[in-house]
C-alpha cells in the first residue's frame, strides 16, 4: 500500500521561502506521477504541479515562476521549492502519487500558512 507523509510546511512572512517534502513508500516510485495540490478553507483543492515519471514537469498559473517541482527517485521523495510566498498561497498542500493503472493515493496534507 503506497503511503505519502508531508513535511516542510510552516509558518512565514510574505516574500519568504519554504521547501516542501513528501516520503514516498509501498511500490515503486519511478513509476508513478506524483503532484502537489492544495485546499485553501472554503475552497476546492486545486493543482499546483506535477512531475512525470520522465521528469516533465507542469504548472499552475499562480506557481509559475515562483515555485518548482522536484523529484529524487533515489531517495523516493518528491519537493515542492516555493520562493516569493504570497498570502493567497495560505492553503493545506498535499502530495499526491498516479499510477498508469490510475490507483491514485494522497497525503495527509501539511500547512503553509504566509502572512502579510
């Protein structure tokens, strides 16, 4: 059974910078592609990138330029790099693991709150 575990999320000033974390266990790593979402209270969790297995890498308008998405086959751990933090990035980010087979598997989420 795959498992995602979040770290890295925090609390910081507008215009600061944090490093998201996701462990990745249970299957293969290199086979899936994995993404960052977030939910912000009272919204719909939204994309805020992927990475495919190939390292191809897509984004979302409001994370382009300012956030990059990484992954260490190696180490089984997908990154999410987020610089310039705004306070509308206020949101619970969760990790997110698709297999081929579309077995689809989430994180328990952690949070990133920016204040102004």
């Amino acid at each position: 059974q795959v498992q995602l575990v979040e770290s890295g999320g925090g609390l910081v000033q507008s215009g600061g910078s944090l490093r998201l974390s996701c462990a990745f266990s249970g299957s293969i790593f290199s086979l899936y592609v994995m993404g960052w979402y977030r939910q912000a209270p009272g919204k719909q969790r939204e994309l805020v990138a992927t990475i495919t297995t190939g390292g191809t890498t897509n984004y979302a308008d409001s994370a382009k330029g300012r956030f990059t998405i990484s992954r260490d086959n190696a180490k089984n751990t997908l990154y999410l790099q987020m610089n310039s933090l705004k306070p509308e990035d206020t949101a619970v980010y969760y990790c997110n693991a698709l297999h081929r087979s579309y077995n689809n598997y989430w994180g328990q989420g952690t949070q990133v709150t920016v204040s102004s």
